[in-house]
C-alpha cells in the first residue's frame, strides 16, 4: 500500500493530463445537444418568416379584390331597394337591372342608364308623379348620384321613408317620424309644418326646406 501511495505521488502530474483531458471531452459531450437545440430552434424561424410574408400577400390580394368591387345604394321606383355589391366600371343600368328593374311608376328620364357608378353612390329613380325633367351626367358631378336628387324635390304628402331617406340629414328614424306627423295630423298643409315634427330645429328646417314640397 505504501508503495502505490508513492508511485501515485511520484507520477501525479503524468496522471493529471489525461484526467484534464477527460473532464474537457465530457464537458463537450454533455453541452453539445443544448447547442443543437438551440440551433433547431433558430432554424423554426424561417417558417414563421415565410408564413408572414404569405399573410401579407393575402392582404394585398384582399385590398385588390376590394378595390375591383363596389357598393351602392339603389333607391326610389325600383322592385327591390337596396345594397347592392357590383364590379369596379358597373354603370346606372347595372345597378338598376340588380335592383330587380323599373317598377312602372318609375319615370325612365329621371336617371342617367350610361352613367358610370362609384363607391357609395346612391342611385336614385324618380316615379313619374315627381315631373323630373331628363337627366344628364355632368363632369363634377358624383358618378352614381342621379342630378335629379338635387333637382327634384320630395313631396311630404306622399314620400315613402326611403324616399324620405333620400334627402341630406334625413335618417331612418326622423323618416319615420315624418310619416308619423303625417299620418297623425292627415298631411303637411305647408312645408313649415316640417317644424312641427320631433327633433327637427329652425337650422334643420332650413337645410331640408330646399328639398321638400306639399304640392
């Protein structure tokens, strides 16, 4: 036993190279798979990059689509009132033909057919008894909203609430209330009359008398 003890003090710096040695490679072997891990972890990235870009290239496709259809609000002597989603280019007959056509009070010179349509517009068409005289597209004007909304005036005796509606500052409800003034009081005796309903001012009535009539 004394003699191992001197052989190992006599060749303990030979013996601790090799155990240096050792404990280096084990901390490689043991440190390594974290490294590659985290290696595969970096590379998942990538698939992430290109699912983002994919999404960007459905938003773009998206805002396309959108911008090659547009909507519009068909109102008046039409069968079927409404909005109605129609391609970019569509114009006022296509917009009519969606509406379901003419209905025969419809007067045909109150509307522009050739009249080119955009986003938001309101087609109006005037029935025979509102005497619109022929109307025509006018460079400036709002493709889509028929001059004669400006130049025919609704009468308050005999408007429906999407006539009613048709009118600048004029909403579902204030159309409804007008109708129940209407109803209530046998009829508007003069435009002033408009005064008399819920929630219409002096600055209302003044804005909407351009637009009314009792004849």
């Amino acid at each position: 036993m004394d003699k191992y003890i001197e052989w190992l003090k006599e060749y303990k710096w030979q013996l601790s190279v090799p155990a240096v040695a050792l404990l280096l490679i084990g901390s490689f072997v043991l440190f390594r798979p974290a490294a590659q891990s985290q290696d595969q972890t970096g590379l998942t990235d990538f698939p992430q990059t290109e699912q983002t870009s994919t999404s960007q290239e459905d938003l773009a496709a998206s805002s396309t689509e959108e911008a090659s259809q547009l909507v519009v609000d068909v109102k008046g002597a039409v069968k079927e009132p409404g909005l109605y989603s129609l391609e970019a280019g569509s114009r006022v007959n296509d917009a009519i033909e969606a509406a379901g056509g003419l209905t025969d009070e419809a007067d045909p010179k109150s509307i522009n057919l050739a009249q080119k349509l955009t986003d938001e517009a309101v087609v109006y068409v005037a029935r025979v008894e509102e005497q619109v005289s022929i109307i025509g597209s006018r460079e400036g004007d709002s493709a889509g909203s028929m001059q004669g909304e400006k130049n025919t005036k609704v009468n308050l005796n005999t408007a429906t609430e999407a006539d009613l509606q048709t009118i600048s500052g004029i909403g579902a409800k204030r159309a409804a209330d007008i109708i129940a003034y209407r109803e209530a009081n046998g009829g508007f005796k003069t435009v002033d009359d408009l005064s008399n309903v819920s929630g219409i001012g002096d600055k209302t009535m003044e804005s909407l008398r351009p637009y009314v009539t009792v004849d």
